[in-house]
C-alpha cells in the first residue's frame, strides 16, 4: 500500500528521543514546554500525558490517514481532519483521567485541554505522513517522539529548580529569557547525536 | 583589577601547567598566541559582567580559559578563539550570575559552539608537532589518531602515551593527564567518582561495540586518542556544573562515557567528548533530583509531601 522507509523500529523510536527530538531539534511545542517546566511535578504529569496523545493521535491519525483521506482523495482537508482527530482523542483521554485518577486531573488543569494545541503533536503526525511511515513505525514514532518530549521538560524543569532560585540573573533576562538560553545550550548538547541515525 | 581568591581554582591551573609546558614545546608559539588572545578576552568579558555588579573576577575564568585555549587545532584562527571565549564567559556564565550559578560548563560551552560552528574550518586546522612548532607546515591537514583508526589504520600505543600525534593543542600528552588527574584527586580538588565513572564508561561502551562486532566501533586504543582523557579528568569534573550529590557522580560520569563514545563512533562529529559533556551538564540536576527521591523512601500522596515540608520550615 505504501514503500515505507527501511528503519528498523529500535533505531526509529532512539531517533525520535535523540537525533530528532521533536522539541530539541525541531522546536515544536515549546510554549507549554516554557510554561510548564516551572513546576517540576506538573512536568511529570504533562510529560506522560503529551507521550500518550502524540502515540495515540499518530496511530488514530494513520488509520484516517490510509482508510479515510487517501481512498476519498481529500489531501487537502487533511490537516483540519488531522487537528479534529487530536481534539477528539484529547478530550476522550481527558474523561479518562477524570474517572481513573482525579488527582492527576486536577494537576494538569487547563494544561490537558491545551494539548490539542501543542504544536508538537500536529507536527508529528505531519512528518509521519511526509516520512510515509508504514503502521507500525507510525506508532514507534509517536511514542518516541513523546518520550523525547517528555525527557526534555523533565531535564529543563530540572534545570528550572535552580535557575528560579537564583538571583543573580540580569533582570532582563529573568525567566523566560534565561530559559530560553538554557533551552539552546540543551538543543546544542543534542546537535551530538546529529547524523548518527538517519529518519528521513 | 583584583580577582577572587579560589585555591580549588588554583590546584587545577598547576596542574595544567606541565601539560602547558609541554604544548609550547609541541606547537610553540602558535600555544603562546592561541592563550593570550583567550585569557585577554575571557578575562576581559568576564571584567565587564563583574563591573555591573561590583563583583571581582573569579579565579575559575583562569581555568575557563586555560581549558579553552588547549582545546582547538594548533592552526584555529585567532579571531575564532576569541569569539568562542567571548560566548563562552557571556552566555555560559555571565547572564546566568557568574561563578558558581552557570548550569553548564563555559569551557565546554564555548569549545561546543565552535565545533559546530566553524566544523570544517578547524578540521583543516591541525598541523605538525614537535621542536616548538619551528618549521612545521602551516595548516597541513594532519591525520589526527581517531581519523586513522577510523579509515581502519593503526596508530602505535607508545605515540599515543606520550601524546606525539596531531591533535587539538594539549589534549594529546596521557601521562601528563593522569599526573594531573592523580594530582587532582590527591588534593581532592576533582571528584575520582566522576573520573572513575567516566573512564569505566566508555572503556566498557567501545568493548562493548567491539565484543558486538559493530561495524564502525573503533579499537580500544581510540581511548588514548582525541581528547577523551582530557575531557574526563579537567571538564567533566567541574564542581560547579556537575550534579551536587555525591552518588550521583557515578550516574554522571558513566552518562558522560558512554555518550561521548557513542557520538564519536557513529555521528557525523569527529569527537564526541563536548557534546557529551554539555550532555552531562543537561541531565546533572534531574540525576541530583532522582538521588534525593531515592533517599527518601517515596510518599504515598502529593499532600503527604507538602506536610513535613512545612513543618521543617517551621522549626528553622
């Protein structure tokens, strides 16, 4: 049906944490990524949460893909069919959470409902249908992606633990200033990996 | 100018200085130029970070840039070295607060940014060694040790211990840097976990590649080779932009190792020791996080933990 790229599924889903993190090396997502990682739980929380919807949305999203939007010949509605798969999948994981863990929902609070916002999440279902990946790497790459997501608010929010306590900061570069050049030394640490597994 | 006294600082400058002696005599005056033109502008920008808020220019911007200038091509050009330095003292460590607040390692910082910057410029930059650089061919492109082993060649341990091969300026002398290193740890001035954990690291990672027969996986002799060592005992084991805790340096270190081999056997870079170390740097507090929640045994709810919290303030 498709000639999807010959990856191997382990080197796929390294790729997609390593030499592409979706947000070290694409900067897709970065404003709850800016936002969030101030609270170091609340991290955690949106880290899991983002893994699930990008891994579910991109196994949904190349279902519709290959069984809707292809037969029908309707690439051009595409992207809005794409951005209305992520909130559906969004607000059923958000009923979810409320009946199973009202705690967590309660801590994820506006942030759950702006996922379908997050531009990382969009983005990732978009390479996967450029990439033409078959179902499987789909799947890997989304969770990957996620995971990659999820690593790198955990490490910025950790990072963010002391940063926040220091006061010596220029005061124009208090907060999101310092983040942001924390977040491009990250990004630079990530450069390494540039070239050792190939996903295009 | 007067600069804050830090002995910690200082240990770790004489320690550097045998390996110094030995680059002049490997390079000569291109070693000579290559440190002036770092420690006036390291010094330089970290004067005038300190001068807005009355502080006195540490001691570690010393090492910052003793570190930094040994660590490029005898032939990178001046203006590059300088611009490096400039990043590096501004952006590493004067917009995060000076000594002690940086989260990353300037040195590192610096010498990252120009590999990534000016890749191909510095991979021509290597030159001839030896009898103080008289006569040595300007910016001959001088196979370093990596690069022959990678093409499947060999490269005699004896050169290697003694560091008589092409490479970056002072990175190459092993026995020099395990002086220093022993020096180091004598004086307790670096942490041998980190050390320890680092060498165990990627000498297990690349016999590892070999015992798996990986295709691209180097020989162990690529250890002695590009500046593995030298990053290993003088940056990862910067106190400042490693984790806190003592436990942890052994995570940190072998996190350190382990990337550094992987990105030098299978990236599109050279040498993988920068990044793998800005890559330490990135992971040192969430590592110093994880040690502190496996101290404490783990709490059963999120009000729990805020309770004994509050009580602690309390009584302080």
């Amino acid at each position: 049906m498709i000639d999807a790229p010959s990856v191997g599924l382990v080197s796929l889903f390294l790729a997609s944490i390593l030499t592409s993190n979706v947000l070290l090396a694409n900067f897709l997502g970065t404003c709850s990524f800016i936002s969030i990682s101030k609270d170091f739980r609340s991290s955690m929380g949106l880290g899991i949460a983002v893994t699930m919807v990008i891994g579910i949305t991109s196994a949904v999203c190349w279902a519709v893909l290959y069984f809707v939007i292809k037969p029908l010949g309707i690439e051009y509605l595409s992207f809005i069919i794409f951005i209305i798969v992520i909130a559906g999948v969004v607000q059923m994981l958000e009923m979810i959470i409320d009946r199973f863990s009202p705690s967590l929902y309660m801590a994820l609070g506006i942030f759950l409902p702006l996922i379908t916002v997050n531009c990382a999440v969009l983005g990732v279902i978009l390479f996967m249908q450029i990439r033409k990946y078959n179902f499987p790497q789909a799947v890997v790459f989304g969770f990957g992606s996620g995971a990659g997501w999820w690593l790198a608010i955990m490490l910025l929010a950790s990072i963010r633990k002391k940063l926040d306590a220091n006061t010596a900061v220029p005061a124009g570069l208090k907060g999101t200033g310092i983040t942001l050049i924390t977040i491009g030394f990250m990004a630079m640490a990530f450069v390494g990996f540039s070239g050792m597994i190939a996903v295009q | 100018m007067k600069f804050l006294k830090q002995p910690m600082m200082r240990k770790v400058l004489i320690a550097l200085a045998p390996i110094y002696l030995f680059s002049i005599w490997m390079y000569g005056l291109r070693t000579v130029a290559a440190a002036a033109v770092v420690f006036v502008f390291g010094i330089g920008t970290e004067w005038l970070f300190e001068r807005t808020r009355a502080g006195k220019v540490s001691e570690a911007v010393l090492v910052t840039c003793a570190l930094y200038a040994i660590a490029f091509p005898p032939a990178t050009p001046l203006w590059i070295l300088a611009v490096g330095i400039v990043f590096a003292v501004a952006m590493a460590k004067g917009v995060y607060g000076g000594f002690g607040r940086n989260i990353f390692n300037p040195a590192i910082a610096g010498r990252a940014f120009v590999y990534i910057s000016f890749a191909v410029v510095l991979s021509r930059a290597y030159t001839e060694f030896g009898n103080f650089g008289i006569g040595a061919a300007d910016a001959l492109s001088s196979a370093t040790p990596l690069a022959i082993m990678r093409a499947g060649g060999e490269v005699p341990i004896g050169r290697l211990l003694l560091g008589l091969r092409t490479g970056a300026i002072g990175e190459g002398m092993v026995l020099l840097i395990v002086l220093a290193a022993v020096y180091l740890m004598v004086t307790k001035t670096a942490s041998w976990r980190i050390i320890l954990a680092t060498v165990l690291g990627g000498t297990l990672t690349n016999a590892l590649l070999l015992v798996l027969r990986v295709p691209r996986a180097l020989p162990m002799e690529s250890l002695l080779a590009g500046s593995f060592l030298f990053m290993a005992v003088f940056m990862a084991t910067d106190p400042v932009s490693a984790p806190k805790r003592q436990p942890s340096h052994y995570a940190y270190g072998a996190l350190i190792g382990v990337t550094a081999v992987l990105i030098r056997t299978f990236s599109a870079f050279p040498e993988g020791t920068s990044f793998a170390i800005l890559f330490g740097n990135t992971f040192a507090s969430l590592i110093d996080i994880a040690v502190d929640s496996l101290k404490k045994p783990s709490r059963p709810s999120a009000g729990g933990s805020a309770a004994p919290s509050e009580t602690k303030g309390g009584t302080q």
